[in-house]
C-alpha cells in the first residue's frame, strides 16, 4: 500500500502558517521547541540503549561463568534490573527534558549539546527567592550553566528580570562572561538565565554566587516642550573644566565623530559639574545640571539619580515641527561612578547651529527596574568533563577587514567555535567561518546571524569566541576562515 | 538540502538532517496534527510540539520503515503524524469516541480522493480572498475536516448560518472544490 498523499503537501509554508493560525498557531519558536523536544528525546533515547547495553554486557560476562541451566534464572533477574533501570531513566525524563529544551533553545537547530549535558539540581534560597543551577557544559574554554530564580513568596520577577551581580569563583581567577534571560515561566514566577563564565577548567570546583537582580522594567520617552533650550542656555551658558580621566572614559559616540578621527579619550574638557539642577517634567530619574554652547556645538550635562534601578537615560534632540530627531555627536561620563558602575552625570553634545536651537526640544528616553533584589545564593559545583573537542595550531595567514594577521589556533566543540590570532585586529572585525564537512557539505556559522562572538582583544592576542552549535563535529574535514583554508 | 539527501542522513541518523527535516516538515505537520488535537478539546500548542517530536523521533528510532518506493518522506511523515496525533487525543479522552474521519486517515485514499488532491492548491489560494467568518468556515471545512455542527461551535454562529455559508461557498467555489466536499455538502 503506498503512503497516502496529503492535500497539504501541496501548500507553501506561508499558506500553512495561514492556515494554522485557525487552530494553533505557529511560529519559528515552535519549530525551534520541536527540535529541542526531538534533540531531548533522541538524548534519552541514547542514555537507554547505552544502559541496555551495560546490563546486556553484564549478562553476558555473568552467562560464561555459569552452566546454561544455572544462567537462565539469573538472566531473568538481570533483565527484570534492566527494564527497572529503563524505567528509572524515563521517570527522569522530564526535569532532563527541559534542560535539553533550553539548551537547544539557546544554542539553536543542529547541535548535539543535550549528550555533556551534566545535571546539577544544586539550589540556595534567601529573600524568598529560590535559585537553582540546573545544569552545566563546558568545552574547556567555556562554561555554560542554565539557573532558575524562582519568586516563592511575592510577585516581584517579571520577564524583563536581569542578573545585576554574579560570580564563579574556583581555586584560581576564573575570567568574565555574561548572563541573558532565556525563559520566563509566569505561572511559576520563574526566570531561567544561561550564565557563561570563561575559563573554568573541567574538573574545577566552582561557587557560583548570585548576589543581585533586578525586575519590573518601566520605560519612558519624554519630549520636554516646556524647556526653551535657547532660553535655557542664556540664562544658565556654563563653564567647561578640564576632565579627571583617574576614573576611566564612558559614553557613546556616532559614527560621523569615529569617522572625524576622533577619540573620547582625547576629550579634554567637560561642563563644570552641577552648575544648576533643573528637573525634566514627567521624570524623576534624571535632571539637567548644565549647560553650554561652543565651538558649533550644544553641549548638555544630566546628572541622573543613583538608585541602582536607575539603567539608563539617553538624550536626544527634536524637531518640534517636524518631529525629526538629533542623535548626539557624542557622550561622555563624568563625575563619580555609582553603585552599578555608572557615572552620575553624563554630558550630550550635539552638533547644531545656535540659531537653529529654538526649533528643537528635548527628548529624554531611558528605563528603570522597579525591584532591585540584593541576597547571596551560592551554590557550588565541580565543572563537568570537557565535552569532545578539536583543536588545531595554525600558522596560516588570513585577511580580517583588510588587515593580514596570523592565526595561532582554532578550537571546535559542539558549542562553538574559538579562533585565536595575532595581529592588528580591529575590534569589531568580522570572521566569515565556513565548516567544510567531509562530504563536501558547508555549514557557515556566520550566516544566520545567531553567532554571540566575544572579542578579547591584549597584547595585540585577539580571541574570537564565536557559540555557535556545530552539528556533526567528529565528521568535520577543514575550516575556511575569511577564504583561507584551515585543515584539521 | 534536497529530498533525496535527506533521506540518505536520515538513514544514517545524521543530525544535519534530522534538523533539515524537521525545519522543512514541521509546518506541514503542525496542520496535520491540528486536525485532531484541537484547541476546543483541550490541546495546546505544546502538544502539537510533542505529537511531531515524537513523529521524527519515531523516524530516528525506525528510519528502515520508510519505503521510498511507496511514496515520498513528506507523505510518509504524514501519515506517521496522523497516527500519532489520533493515539496522543485517544490517550487523551478516554471517554470521547474517535470519529470515522479521524479513522480514516489510516486508510489509503480512494481514487478520486487521490485526484482531489489535485485541486487544493487552487483551493487554498480561492478562500484565502474571501471575508471572514466565510473564510475560516471553510478553511475549518476544507483543510481541518471539520463537521459544520463543529465549526459552529468553534466560531460561535448558528449551525445553520454555518451551512448556509458552505452552499453559497459551493456555488461560488464550485470549479475549485474536490469532489468529495461538494458531494458532502
């Protein structure tokens, strides 16, 4: 009997997502979901079969020893032990589930991650918040770990929850990485974070401890009409001192102040500090503390409460007639740094005709977090085996945004994919990386645009750490890095 | 990746594949299982999710059960999907009594159904243009197999309102309608 065919089949998947929306609908996260569920399943799958494998092994040593009459009942035994061995495995299968769900959803389609997948289940609680190390993988450059925050007595996390402080702590200095919110579960008040911590060894007993974050995201956006900047400025112009570079530069710049050649490091003088505080209607997080114009352009100094909630104000100009806005030509911090490592006062500087002032207001965005939870939750853990990696010196020559510079090494694991080389390498500086398989197959890592890549620029030593799931690593034959061809 | 690359990683449980198919299938499985495990009786889009993990995983476990000289993989997985989908909603309602329309796609399809499929294409693309409720009616109808007595339900009109939208539909769409639909209408 052939398969029968479906009407369906004939339709394009812009007519089947059409048409789903009558029942389910559906979306690329669904498609996602349904990897990560298959990735889970064949994971478990795999653990069952290696256990039946173990317990047939052991059947088959215990069978020699013994004569054929005296083997059978003990087979029995032995087989009635696989089948509960089977079953403990699937009794686990849904906490083992949801981890391989969210590794997949963070890594993407086509990795087998869910296999070095080690189980932590290691928690702490404090302020009535629960925190729970799920899970860790490590490729022996870098650590991943999967932690719940779960809110057990109030309803203080929202899904716009953000880790403010964590650490890893080991026997030696572990370096830096970042945490991202990847899930938040509104019916359990739960908020699932991916931590990555770089440099951890396997084997290395750890601490993780988390110390702050922060919930409760409110935004705003304020057009100031009621401040007359040419007013303003005439009656408070304000002085420029020279700036203390002892507590670093911070601040922003567009691309026209890159491209001028110039640097906020070469910024030598700032406005005078607090010359006035005058308050932005509507909000209560920032002010303006000075004024002044010179040399074409507009500079304006806000000073901004040090609430650690407080994340960010931005400035920008208006056109109160056509509603066109004004980036800054650059920003630049001043004063003390509080709390959260911010400086209190950061000064805008727009380039702008004074006589083009008084058609243009301003416009303040920035957002802060309602609930800012401090406690300790630590928890400690060893860092699981290194999953299966290549590494391969190099010394080719490859082309990175027109610059020729040596390529030291790569290292492939299934989480990704990290290149160190040599040279003047601008930051910023884009690799295209092609994964040739043996097959002649090509899997380009950059393509998508799903690559994290984190640039660690000293010593003129430049580490791109690019997570990116590599599917099918043991069948990978060469890397072709910005055209050149890296044999592994 | 075409079909016939696919099948040859699957066969080898090849990952890359495994995720292409899963990419290029899952869209016209999620509306395969839909069709049974609705959302009036309870279903989310979570079991949707685990009816076609469950499908692939099927096709990981047992891939030599697919025949190539039967038919395509697309088919394959549908069908694979449909019998899935009906065990997860008998599983699931015990009580409830599977209609004969759900049975049947376990059966292979008469001839004329095989010529219906034919029309769905030009079929989709003549509903998709009309006005709703008359287009979720029909797609209800068309695509999800839906009796009018459950779409009334599902769209909260008047059974009879139902009906009287299918005949108009059958007059105006008579030249795209597979034969079965205007013979059920």
């Amino acid at each position: 009997m052939n398969y029968p065919i479906d009407p369906l089949e004939q339709l394009s998947n812009e007519e089947l997502e059409s048409l789903a929306a009558y029942e389910h609908p559906l979306s690329d996260s669904n498609i996602q979901n349904i990897q990560g569920r298959f990735v889970a399943k064949t994971a478990e799958c795999a653990q069952v079969e290696e256990a039946a494998q173990a317990e047939s092994a052991a059947i088959a040593t215990a069978a020699t020893v013994r004569t054929g009459r005296q083997a059978k009942p003990r087979r029995r035994l032995l087989m009635v032990a696989a089948i509960a061995a089977v079953f403990v495995l699937l009794v686990g299968f849904t906490s083992a589930n949801r981890i391989y769900e969210l590794y997949y959803q963070y890594f993407g389609e086509g990795a087998n991650i869910a296999k070095y997948v080690s189980e932590i289940g290691q928690s702490a609680s404090d302020q009535g918040f629960k925190m729970e190390v799920l899970s860790a993988v490590n490729d022996g450059e870098n650590t991943y770990l999967f932690v719940e925050v779960t809110d057990e007595t109030g309803d203080r996390l929202s899904d716009d929850a953000t880790i403010n402080r964590w650490s890893m702590t080991g026997s030696r200095p572990l370096g830096g990485g970042g945490s991202t919110l990847v899930g938040y579960d509104p019916a359990t008040k739960t908020a699932t974070f991916m931590i990555h911590s770089i440099s951890a060894k396997p084997g290395d007993s750890v601490l993780f401890t988390l110390s702050s974050f922060m919930s409760g995201v409110v935004e705003y956006r304020i057009a100031a009409n009621d401040i007359n900047i040419p007013q303003l400025l005439a009656e408070n112009e304000g002085d420029f001192v020279k700036r203390n570079t002892l507590e670093g530069t911070s601040g922003g710049f567009s691309t026209k102040f890159y491209e001028d050649g110039n640097d906020l490091d070469k910024v030598k003088e700032i406005l005078e500090l607090d010359a006035f505080a005058l308050a932005i209607p509507g909000c209560d997080k920032a002010w303006i503390s000075n004024i002044a114009y010179r040399d074409g352009k507009l500079h304006v100094q806000l000073g901004r409460d040090s609430d650690r909630g407080n994340a960010a104000t931005w400035l920008a100009l208006v056109n109160k007639r056509t509603g066109e806005e004004l980036q800054s030509y650059y920003s630049i911090g001043a004063g003390q740094r509080n709390e959260d490592g911010l400086a209190d006062h950061e000064e805008y500087v727009f380039e702008i005709a004074r006589e083009a002032l008084g058609e243009y207001c301003f416009l303040f965005e920035g957002f802060y977090y309602t609930q800012v939870i401090d406690g300790v939750w630590e928890v400690g853990f060893e860092v699981p085996e290194r999953m299966d990696t290549i590494i391969k010196k190099v010394g080719a020559t490859v082309n990175v945004s027109g610059t020729p510079v040596k390529l030291e090494s790569v290292e492939l694991s299934s989480l990704g994919i990290t290149v160190r080389m040599q040279g003047a390498v601008k930051v910023g500086a884009e690799l295209d990386i092609d994964v040739v398989y043996e097959d002649g197959s090509v899997y380009s890592i950059t393509e998508e645009g799903m690559s994290v890549i984190f640039q660690d620029a000293g010593a003129n030593t430049h580490t791109f750490t690019i997570v990116r799931p590599l599917p099918g690593l043991e069948r990978v034959d060469h890397l072709i890095i910005n055209g050149t061809r890296i044999d592994l | 990746m075409d079909e016939a690359r696919i099948i040859k990683g699957l066969r080898a449980r090849d990952e890359i594949a495994f995720a292409q198919a899963i990419s290029s299938y899952s869209r016209l499985l999620w509306v395969v299982a839909s069709r049974h495990l609705a959302k009036a009786d309870g279903f989310t889009g979570h079991d949707i999710e685990e009816c076609i993990a469950d499908v692939f995983l099927d096709l990981w476990l047992n891939n030599e059960r697919y025949d190539p000289e039967k038919g395509s993989l697309k088919s394959y997985l549908c069908v694979l999907t449909s019998r899935k989908a009906i065990s997860r909603y008998r599983r699931a309602a015990q009580t409830k009594v599977v209609s004969f329309e759900d049975l049947r796609q376990d059966e292979e399809p008469s001839s004329e159904e095989a010529a219906d499929v034919e029309d769905y294409g030009d079929l989709y693309r003549a509903i998709v243009h009309l006005p709703e409720p008359t287009r979720e009616i029909l797609v209800r109808r068309y695509f999800y197999n839906q009796q009018p007595a459950e779409i009334a339900a599902r769209t909260q009109l008047p059974k009879k309102e139902v009906e009287n939208r299918l005949y108009r539909a059958k007059q105006s769409l008579s030249s795209s309608l597979p034969t079965r639909y205007k013979e059920a209408l």
